[in-house]
C-alpha cells in the first residue's frame, strides 16, 4: 500500500484532530505515525501525519480543506525521494559526508548535479557517479555568476531542495527569491560570533569554551533565515585552533546532514522565521 506524508498549518480550534482522524477512518487510511503542535500564545495548529492507503490526494485534499478553519494549509505528499542539487566551493568535509550518506541509501533523495566554483572537488564527486558542473565566478559579479548557476539548475526538472555544502559566496535576492524555503546552508556558530576567512583561529585566540554548527534555510537575510538544527561542543585551553576546527567540521557534517534529512521527510514546517520540527 502507498504511504503519504499529510502536513496541516491551521488556526487552532477544538475538535480538529478528531475530524482529521475521522476523516482517514472514513478513507480507510491507517495512520502510520502523527505529531501535532499548538502555539498556543498564536493559537496556531500543525500536525503531520504518515498514512498508508489507496486515496483520491485532490478529494482528500478537498475534504480536509473543507473541515479545516479559513486559511488552513493542507499538503498531501507521496513518500518518494526528492532531487535536490548541491552547491560547493573547496571544503570537501560537508560535500564528503552527504555523498557517503547517498551512497549508503541514508538519504531519501536524488542527488541531480553538484555545481561549484572551482573544480578542486571534481575527483571526489567523480568517485560517486553524480554530474558535475564548473561555474567560475571569475571576472563576474555575484549577480551575473549567481545568473549562471540558475541557467544551470533550469536543466533540471522538478528541483526540490538546494543544498550549500559550505558554498562560500553570497546569494543574490533574485537567487532566493526563485527558491524560496529550498536553499538550506550549514556554518559554524561561536559564542561570540566571529567572521572572516579563519573564524576558528580567531575563536582560539578569544578563548572560546563552545563550538557549534546552524543549518538554516537561506533568506535575503545573511545567516538569518529560520534555523533547522543545530549542535554544539565544549573545547578548552587544550584546543589549538585547527584542533577547533576540525572539532567543529565534524559538528557541521551531523548538523547538515540532520537537517537534509528532516527537510526530505517533510518534518518541517516554516513559521514566520522559525520552524517546526517533528
């Protein structure tokens, strides 16, 4: 029997989940798995069920539409794997993770292509069988060299996800205005925080006790869009910088790869700018 993945974000009212569950009893669904949610400070109602059972999705869609308060949102989604692209620069460590991960079927996708800016990470994506594609931003401007890549990515059918396995370049607004809520990024998180080209050489030098990881969705924002996972881990004294760093690469492979995963199982439901996650 198939499975379907059904997501609802309402305004919370009493009786809700009873006339959800009666309605898949009345398609004589079985209810594999269910979450729900209420903010009750928004009185906002999420709920996300796993159903298995021969459905009509539109009459099913329509139903529920039709028992759910004014400006409800209901997606019914077949459990199959999604495409996503990946995006790199020269770090193979986040690159290197998902690609074992896909290999070793964890990941319920298809990877389409990996588009980078440089080619130093051709060999390793070649081992895996997965297109490749060079798109230099040299002589370009983001814009342009962002232009590029979308040109790329229309070769593509039905993209579901963009991943930025540690892509170091700004997205321009029209890139992320095409992929809304698609493009999710991964970077390490200080406390404090600190930019620039060796941030775990400046975090050694502060003294810093935590290091982390943040995956996130991209928005117009920088690092600002609603975050997905993140992890952290203590350090001391005994740290040098580059044991920092790759204390902290280890942290951003879990945390990426966590956050691939709950995206590709549609467990996540974006509210304003943070999320839910089941």
């Amino acid at each position: 029997m198939k499975k379907y993945r059904v997501l609802i974000d309402a305004i919370d009212e009493k009786g809700l989940v009873y006339k959800i569950s009666k309605l898949f009893f009345e398609y004589d669904l079985n209810v594999i798995s269910n979450s729900e949610y209420v903010d009750n400070e928004n009185n906002k109602f999420f709920m996300r069920s796993v159903v298995e059972g021969g459905i009509d999705k539109k009459k099913l869609y329509d139903d529920l539409i039709e028992i759910m308060p004014l400006k409800a949102t209901v997606k019914i989604v077949d459990t199959c794997k999604k495409n996503i692209v990946i995006l790199a620069t020269k770090e193979s460590h986040c690159l290197g993770d998902i690609l074992i991960r896909y290999e070793a079927g964890e990941l319920d996708a298809n990877i389409l292509c990996v588009i980078a800016n440089y080619d130093i990470l051709e060999p390793l994506i070649s081992k895996f069988g997965i297109p490749f594609h060079l798109v230099s931003h040299e002589g370009l401007n983001r814009s342009q060299h962002s232009g590029l890549i979308l040109e790329k990515l229309k070769e593509y059918d039905h993209l579901d996800y963009i991943v930025l396995a540690k892509y170091m370049r700004i997205l321009p607004a029209e890139f992320v205005e095409t992929y809304p809520n698609q493009i999710i990024n991964i970077h390490h998180s200080f406390l404090p925080a600190f930019i620039g080209a060796n941030p775990y050489k400046q975090a050694y030098e502060r003294g810093v006790k935590i290091i982390g990881a943040t995956a996130h969705f991209v928005s117009n924002n920088l690092d600002e869009g609603p975050i997905i996972e993140q992890q952290i881990k203590n350090v001391n004294h005994a740290h040098g910088w580059t044991d920092m760093r790759d204390a902290g690469r280890d942290v951003e492979k879990v945390v990426f790869s966590n956050a691939i995963k709950l995206a590709l199982e549609d467990k996540i439901f974006i509210y304003g700018n943070k999320t839910i996650i089941f």
